[in-house]
C-alpha cells in the first residue's frame, strides 16, 4: 500500500496551497482532485463573477459617461465576447492552480475519487479502478456546492447554479436570481447592467443580511435605480412553466432562473464515520482553531468547514493545517481580523464585529462612528458619494468592526484589518497619514471624527483648556515689532 506524509481530499484553493506548502517542506504529498484542480474559485466562482463584473462594470460606465460631459452612441453588449471574456480569465489563471504547478512544488496529483476506509486510509477511485493509501496526516479540502431550496417544481425548471452559469453561450432575457446575499447581489447587478430583466427574490427581510442592517437597504436602492426588480421578505411557492408564483400571489414570467441560496458542504460519501471525523448539523467538518478534526490524524480547511466561506481564508487554513500536521506547530487564524468584499458596486466591504455583535459583547461601551461619502473628496470628484464608512470601536477605543461602502472599498479595508489584527485603536488610524484624494479618507475621516468627538469628552475637553491657558500666559501678545 503507497504511503503519504499528507493525503489531501481536493485540489480548490485550501488543497492546491496545503499540498504546495506541504512539497516545499519537502513532505510526500499526494492530492486527489475528482474534477479540475483549481476548485470554485477558478472555473465558477470568484475568477469567472469578478470577470463578468468587469464587463458589467465597462457597460455602466460607457451608460453614465454623460454626467461627466463625455457622450456616447447606446451601449451594445456583445454576450458572446462577454463569455468568452469571463473564459478568458479563467485561462489565464488556470496555470497557477494546475496539475503541473502542484507536481513543481513536491506533489502527487492524481484525478479520481477519494474517500476514507480507516482512520489513517484511503481509497482513491479513478478511470484505472481503485487504489489504497495510507497516511500520516490528511486534509478534507472537499469544498461546498450550490444548495437547491425545496421549491416544488424548481428542479423541472432546469434552474442555473454558478456551477453551470458559465456554461450558458448567450445571456437569458428575463432571468430570476433566488437569494440575495453576495451571490444574488453581485450576479444580479453583473448581469442587470448586461441587458438582463433581473427580478431578485430574497427570503428574508433584507438583502446582504450578514452585513450591518443599512447595507441592505443601499444596495436594493442602487439595484432598484440601475432597473433590478428587487424582492425581499418572501419566497417562491413553486414554480410552473416559467412563472414564479411568490408566497404573496405575485407571479413572475423568467426565461432561466439561477439559484444562489447559499451552499452545502461536500461530505457526503468522504467515509467521514469510518475515519472518525465529527460534523454538524449542516454537515460541516467539525475543526478546533489548529484546524484539527475529531480524529487528530486528520485536518480540514476551506468551505467544507463551514468557518467563513472566502478563497482567502480556504487558502490560510489549508497552509496552516499543512504546517501545523507536518512541523507541529499551532498557527491559528484570527477570524476577528479577516476582511471580505462584496463586489457590487458600490463594494461592501467589511472585518470584524458589526455595531450589533460589539454591543452583545460590550454593552454601551460599543460604540460606531459611521461618516458618509458626502465628506469624501474623490467622492464628489467621482460622482460616488453613495457610500459610507463605519467603525465599531470598544472599550478604550479599540477597534473592533469596519464596514465600508464605496467604489474600491476592498482596498480600503485592508489597513482596518491590519489595526484590528494588532489590537490598535481607532486613534491609531487617525495618527496615520493617508493619501488625499483617496476612498481611504472614508476610513480616515472616520477615525478623525471619532477623534474630534472624543476631545469634546469632559476630560479631555478640561485638559485641552488647561494646557491652552497655560500656553497663552507663557507666551503673552507683546505690542510693537521686540
Ligand atoms: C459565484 C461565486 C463567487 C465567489 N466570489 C468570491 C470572492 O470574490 N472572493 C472570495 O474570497 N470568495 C469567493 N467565493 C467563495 C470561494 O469560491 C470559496 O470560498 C473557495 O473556492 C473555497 O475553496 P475550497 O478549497 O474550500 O473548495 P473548492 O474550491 O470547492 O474545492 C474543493 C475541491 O474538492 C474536489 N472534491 C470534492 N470531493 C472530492 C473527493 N471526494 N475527492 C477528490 N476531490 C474532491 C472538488 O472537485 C473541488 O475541486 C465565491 C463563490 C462563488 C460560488
Ligand atoms: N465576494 C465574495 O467574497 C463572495 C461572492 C460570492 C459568494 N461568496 C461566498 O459564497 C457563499 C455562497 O453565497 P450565497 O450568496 O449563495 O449564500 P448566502 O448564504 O450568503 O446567501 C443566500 C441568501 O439566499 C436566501 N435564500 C435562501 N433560500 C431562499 C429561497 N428559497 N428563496 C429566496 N432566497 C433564499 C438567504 O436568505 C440568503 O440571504 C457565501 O458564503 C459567500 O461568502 C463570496
């Protein structure tokens, strides 16, 4: 039987980055992917939404050059050099998360099927019948898939998923989105701006729900305002022929309706109860902070977890397990400082507690400076001043939460996780100087309000008219030119 240092069980972004650290420590590593190495993010997610916003974002802009003085003949979308744009992308990435990339770094690919048989074995399934393995250590890196709601006559409908969006050769004209958390939002924008009739439907009362409560409400306005039919606070009853029959009675005629009603951990037929690995309820591999299962032999990184469901944290976990397996270490990851984007436009960006969660844990010590863009100068210069930043700061002024809602907010909210990361104070963003005229005078401008309204406290008011007085009876205004 062929033995492993590291066995890993799929090869997205939490497998490719374990397995590379893994053969760079020189370790015998062995990765078994059942479809492409490359995962989610590559051929259906972050690489292919974040290319189909580009052009979605090329559209807007030609749409909304005249404000600016700048006239153009109408906008014509071309959706099969949109999809062959989107395609593209993928391409071009495809070479870092390849077969051949994994093997330069020290690691056995093989394509087929892995499941456990034992505690320390596996059984791996491929076109040439079926092999056993037997490791020190392995990593679940078997990722999510798209969850399908129990909607009579949904599945007849042949409804799209991001795992089969990509495959369409032209764009739908009338299409459904069910759920509007980031999936719904961003495709449902993306495409709006494409030419597609978007009806968005949210179950809950709001879209974007895991974001502070006023998120939501911006951006169903900005939908709303660039032609999106948005819905929330109800569901679909059942679907027929095309139409979607709404709990309220309200129908909706679609050509394609694509479901984006968050996902499901792929656990199932993993062998998971004869190697003694825990889940949950939802089927989540159960992990402690060193990202270690029920049975200590074996890890688990990425959406498979069911810990916060981003590229970059698949990607920290399955380098962390690999590390913490191979050399005994016991990195961990502070969640409390792990940003995410949104990519609507504006983007939503955000790390760390909502006003919300700091009040749970803080009571009135919590506390949200929140500044409009109105009072942001590449705002106004960019006609952009939808947005907003807010910090959530706790006792002592420690930085705890940032949202920030702007074009380019993603590349704000880096600095905030790094202060939060360090335990900083939102002063301390004040003290650092930023670039004007940047989006980063959101987060800024912010702090210095904060600032300001913290020097106004009865304290530090009285030692700033102490010190004043001071000053002006150590340096009196002398008459004449002395
Ligand atoms: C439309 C969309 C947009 C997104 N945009 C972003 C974004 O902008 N930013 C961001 O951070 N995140 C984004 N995400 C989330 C991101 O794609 C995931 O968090 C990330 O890809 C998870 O990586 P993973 O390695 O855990 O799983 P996956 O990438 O799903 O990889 C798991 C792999 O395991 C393989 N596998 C499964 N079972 C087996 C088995 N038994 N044997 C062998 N192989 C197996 C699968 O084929 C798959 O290749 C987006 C997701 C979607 C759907
Ligand atoms: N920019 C990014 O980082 C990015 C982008 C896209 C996706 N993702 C990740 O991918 C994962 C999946 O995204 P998602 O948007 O599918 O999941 P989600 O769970 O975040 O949102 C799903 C939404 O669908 C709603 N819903 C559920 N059932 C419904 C129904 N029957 N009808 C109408 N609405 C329904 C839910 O109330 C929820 O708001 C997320 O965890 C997200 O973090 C990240």
């Amino acid at each position: 039987m062929e033995e492993w240092d590291l066995a890993v069980l799929g090869g997205g972004t939490a497998g490719i980055v374990a397995a590379k650290t893994a053969g760079r420590f020189g370790a015998r590593v062995l990765l078994v992917e059942s479809a492409r190495t490359g995962g989610d993010c590559l051929w259906t997610g972050c690489v292919p939404s974040k290319s189909l916003i580009a052009a979605a974002h090329a559209a807007q802009s030609v749409r909304t050059a005249d404000q600016y003085g700048v006239h153009t003949s109408p906008t014509t979308i071309d959706d099969a050099a949109v999809l062959a744009y989107v395609r593209s992308s993928i391409t071009r990435i495809e070479p870092v998360d390849s077969p051949a990339a994994i093997s330069a770094a020290g690691a056995t690919v093989v394509a087929g099927r892995a499941e456990f048989t034992g505690p320390a074995t596996l059984r791996v399934t491929d076109d040439a019948g079926t092999r056993l393995a037997r490791f020190r250590w392995a990593l679940i890196a078997t990722g999510s898939a798209p969850a399908l709601p129990t909607v009579p006559g949904l599945a007849q409908a042949d409804p799209l998923t991001t795992d089969t969006l990509w495959d369409l050769t032209e764009l739908p004209r009338r299409m459904a989105i069910l759920g509007g958390g980031p999936i719904g939002c961003e495709l449902g924008q993306a495409l709006a701006r494409l030419g597609v009739e978007v009806t968005l439907v949210e179950l809950a009362d709001r879209l974007l729900g895991k974001e502070e409560p006023e998120v939501g409400a911006l951006i169903a306005e900005r939908l709303r305002a660039e032609g999106v039919t948005v819905v929330t606070g109800t569901g679909v009853d059942r679907v027929t022929d095309g139409t979607l029959h709404l709990h309220g009675g309200e129908t909706i005629e679609v050509d394609r309706i694509l479901v984006a009603a968050g996902r499901r951990p792929r656990t199932t037929d993993l062998g998971l109860a004869a190697a003694g690995v825990r889940c949950d309820e939802q089927g989540h591999v159960v992990i402690d902070d060193r990202m270690r299962t029920s049975n200590r032999r074996i890890y688990a990184a990425g959406d498979v977890t069911g810990t916060l469901p981003f590229t970059h944290v698949a990607g920290v976990q399955g380098g962390y397990a690999a590390t913490n397996a191979l050399l005994g270490l016991r990195r961990r990851i502070d969640y409390a400082a792990v940003p995410w984007v949104t990519f609507t436009d504006p983007e939503v960006a955000r790390v760390g507690a909502t006003l919300a969660q700091a009040r749970h844990r803080h009571g009135t010590r919590a506390h949200a400076q929140r500044l409009s863009h109105d009072h942001v100068d590449r705002a106004i210069t960019d006609r952009r001043t939808d947005g907003f930043t807010q910090l959530v700061s706790g006792p002592g002024g420690r930085l705890l939460g940032a949202t920030v809602v702007s074009p380019r907010a993603g590349e704000s909210i880096a600095e905030l996780a790094a202060a939060i990361r360090r335990g900083a104070k939102v002063r301390d963003v004040a003290g650092t100087v930023h670039p004007y005229p940047t989006y980063a005078d959101g987060p800024w401008n912010a702090s210095l309000a904060q600032l300001r309204a913290d020097l106004t406290a009865p304290l530090p008011a009285r030692a700033t008219a102490a010190l004043r007085a001071l000053r002006r009876a150590l340096h009196p205004i002398r008459s004449g030119n002395r």
